[in-house]
C-alpha cells in the first residue's frame, strides 16, 4: 500500500553478535585503508616482527604538556641509567622535551590499547590527550597516576633514519605494585604476554 512504511524487523536487545573466537563482530576483518603487504617496505614488515613493548612519553613542556605513544626504545642498565627511543622530530613532544629538557616514560599494560592509540594520534582525544582518566603531574611530565614511570633528563638528539634518536639520563624510577601483563606492539597489532 502506498504511504506504510515497510515492516521492520526486530532483534531483542543483548551483547554484540560475537564470531566462532568470541571477537566482536566488526564490519571489516582488517583495516581496509592498510597499504598490501605486498606493497609495504620490506624494513617496516621486519619491524613489525619484532615484538616491542607499548609505552607513553610525555613532557610537562614550556607550557601545555604533550605525549606520544613510543615503541621504538630502549633502557639501559648503569650508574646513572639510560633511555634511548625513536621520536618523530616535527611531534608536539619533541617541543616540549627541547623546551623542558625532560619527560616521564610509563610502560603500559595490558588493555590500554586506546590509550596508546589517543597517545599515536590514531583516535580521537576531544579536549586533548589529557582529558580522561587520572593523571598525577610530576616535574618530568603527566603520568597515570598508579603506573610505573621513568623520570629522564634530556642529554642529546640526533636524526636517526626518519626518525630522531633522544638519548637520555634516568633521573627518578617510580615502580607501581601493579603485576599487570605489558602491552606489546607486534606486526600492527597490541598483544600481550
């Protein structure tokens, strides 16, 4: 008949329709704006086989703080110990590391996927990467408050690939009780161990 809407079928209200593995349905099984593997550089494929642990850098800066997600870094044992890692040089932490001439390093954990993602630029942080959740203000940088943190004094820069190499000194290690697994970084995916 002219004029009726069509008839509309209803599902009763419950979780999420859910695969044979318990994932969440999704609309597409893998990123549909991921370049090919066949067409991706060979140096990133071998990096991404390289499991890397997750963790979030942040500076206090000159004014506003900033972060960045980093995986690409290191910790070296010593008398003082060192952090080197992998920065991109044009990054609203960069600036605020040159300008402070220090940062917090946190490692995090499992399940703060989204953090990571905020921290990478890859999801969306209305009214700034520091808006939610609980943060503690240290004189390196934000933290989480209740994570483990690395409080690091600036001793060098320099290009690295397309990448900037930021070396630096530990000057304060705060460890949590928290015995919660690592968030790894493993061909394009967040695992855990």
């Amino acid at each position: 008949m002219p004029g009726r809407a069509p008839a509309v079928r209803r599902v009763p209200p419950g979780p999420c329709p859910e695969t044979a593995d318990n994932e969440p349905v999704s609309i597409h099984a893998s990123d549909p704006f991921a370049t090919p593997d066949d067409q991706r550089s060979p140096l990133r494929r071998l990096r991404g086989r390289l499991p890397a642990a997750v963790t979030l850098w942040t500076s206090a800066g000159a004014g506003a703080p900033a972060g960045l997600t980093v995986s690409s870094m290191l910790v070296s044992d010593g008398d003082p110990g060192r952090v080197a890692g992998l920065v991109d040089d044009e990054s609203d932490l960069w600036t605020a590391i040159e300008a402070s001439g220090r940062f917090a390093v946190v490692p995090l954990a499992e399940g703060d996927n989204q953090l990571a993602e905020r921290f990478a630029g890859l999801m969306p942080a209305p009214g700034g990467l520091f808006s939610t959740g609980d943060w503690e203000s240290t004189e390196f940088g934000p933290v989480p408050r209740g994570y483990p943190w690395a409080g690091c004094g600036l001793d060098g820069a320099r290009a690295f690939g397309w990448s900037l190499l930021v070396e630096a000194t530990i000057r304060h290690v705060d460890l949590s009780d928290t015995a919660a697994k690592p968030l790894l970084h493993h061909r394009g995916r967040y695992t855990s161990i």
